[in-house]
C-alpha cells in the first residue's frame, strides 16, 4: 500500500461520489456506514456499499468501510455484507478498550471463516472518540494483529470531554500526542480528525501542517476540496529529503559492506531514523520528486 496522506469520508448513500472517487485524487476512501447515514436508511447504505465493493473499480484507491459501532444493532449486519467482498480495512467507531477490538476481531474472523477467506485479510482501524479511549489508545492499538491504523475522532471527543473545538486546536493537542505516540509504540498507523470548515483552507493547511509535525501519517477529510491542501501539507522539503536520500545511502553502503554503525554527517544514525528517512523518500515519489536530481 503507497503512503496514505488523505483519507476522503463518502457516505456510502452517495453513488455520485463513489463514482467518481477514483479521480478527486485522495490517497484513499471511507465508505461511511455511521454518522453520514439516517437511521432510516442504514440498510438501503449497506446494500449500496456492498454493490460497489463488489462491481465498482476503485482503481489504487485504498478502502475502508466505516462500520456502526459495535454496540449498536447494526454491527453484525454491517460485518456480514461488508467482510465478504474484501475491503482493505473497515473502521470500528467509538474503541473504548481492547475488548472492543477483541470482539470486532471475533466477528470479522467468523465472516472470514464462513466465506473461504485468509484470517486477516481485511484490516482494522481503531476509532478513538473519548476520554476513556483516549486513556487505553495502546491497548487499543495492540489489540490484534488486525489493527493496521489508529484514528482520532475530534468531533465526539470533544463532546465527551465537554469542549469546543476552536481553529487553533489547542484542546486536542495531547490528544493528538497521545494519538500518535500509541499508534508508534504499537507499530501501526495514524489518522487525524477532519477539518469541518470547508471555506477555510488556511485553517486546514495550518492544522494539516501541525499534524504531519506530531508524526501523523495521514489525517481524514470530507470534502474533495480539501484533498490538494493536505497533499500540500505532507509534501517534504527538498533539504529534509536530501538528508533522507544521504541517510538511506548510508544505510545502504553499511548493508553492502556488513556494518552495524552508521554515520551521516558526523553523527550516528539508528535504525528509526532510517525507517523514517526511507518513509521520506517513499513520501517524496508522490509529489513526482526523482530521487537522482535531489
């Protein structure tokens, strides 16, 4: 799977957007089955998505599949269609606790079972929306081997805390820390919170910027207008990546030449630095950068 800076929610009521999905030009999707779709219709949204998981080409889009939450009636329906046509993740609402995940995991490895598939083959993205959450983001995130991602849900977390949330976002910065030091302990992805203001695009560059800064590897959104912004805001600077390109060659050389210790620029290097630099120079082919010109 290439890097994954965008992440576009698209109520999955919505076949004029699923349609055209492929060409907004965001990294992946979120077919919503929760908070973008009426009570009333939940069903009629299920057989939709199922329709497009299964006869729609999303091209090298990445999909995940926004379930209802696993204490609502409509869980199990939604694992039961979901599951069989192979999504590459579906995202679990409201995570309180590793038993959450636990039971997510239960039910989808039955599906699986029951349908001839590989346990495993569809992923999980952890959805931390409050407080009691927030406190077991770890446990959360190592749950299961199934868990790829964990994503912060800034609406309902500021609702469980009580709060508003402001452009500056003060009141989810150690959120947001704790976030993503969790999903890096546990060796799994991070996703931020969407930006609800469509007409403020600076607002959403500055937050998009301040995120990538915290270690985020990709932050949600709701709008395809949005998407270009947050590209924007993951790009590297040219100076970083010919750092990054430095480093990796080190790397590399002491490979070729059976060497434990590597130096770049007079300093050692460890092994997190490296990872991050190759992230780096992965990132960078996104944005047509050629790794011979840096």
């Amino acid at each position: 799977m290439r890097a994954t800076r965008s992440m576009l929610y698209i109520p999955a009521d919505s076949p004029g957007m699923l349609q055209h999905a492929p060409v907004f030009g965001c990294d992946s999707i979120l077919m919503d089955l929760e908070d973008a779709i009426a009570y009333t219709e939940k069903d009629s949204a299920r057989r939709m998505a199922v329709w497009f998981l299964k006869e729609f080409d999303f091209k090298e889009l990445f999909v995940t599949v926004r379930t209802n939450g696993a204490d609502t009636k409509f869980f199990e329906d939604d694992i039961e269609a979901v599951i069989p046509c192979r999504p590459g993740a579906v995202r679990l609402p409201k995570c309180n606790s590793e038993e959450d995940i636990r039971y997510a995991d239960e039910k989808i490895s039955a599906v699986e079972m029951k349908n001839g598939m590989e346990i495993g083959t569809v992923k999980l993205h952890a959805m931390v929306e409050t407080a009691l959450g927030l406190e077991n983001a770890f446990l959360i995130a190592s749950a299961s081997p199934r868990v790829t991602a964990l994503t912060l849900g800034g609406q309902d977390f500021t609702a469980d805390m009580g709060i508003q949330k402001t452009r500056e976002g003060r009141e989810l910065f150690y959120a947001r820390g704790r976030i993503v030091a969790a999903a890096h302990a546990a060796g799994v992805a991070s996703f931020d919170t969407v930006w609800t203001d469509l007409n403020d695009q600076e607002g959403l560059f500055l937050e998009a910027k301040e995120i990538v800064e915290l270690g985020f590897t990709g932050k949600a959104c709701i709008h395809p207008s949005q998407i270009a912004t947050i590209h924007r805001a993951f790009m590297p600077a040219e100076k970083d990546l010919r750092k990054a390109l430095r480093v990796v060659e080190a790397a590399e050389k002491a490979e070729r030449e059976g060497k434990g210790v590597i130096s770049v620029d007079g300093k050692m290097v460890d092994a997190p630095i490296v990872a991050r630099s190759a992230h780096l120079l992965k990132l960078a082919e996104l944005y047509g950068f050629d790794r011979e010109a840096l």
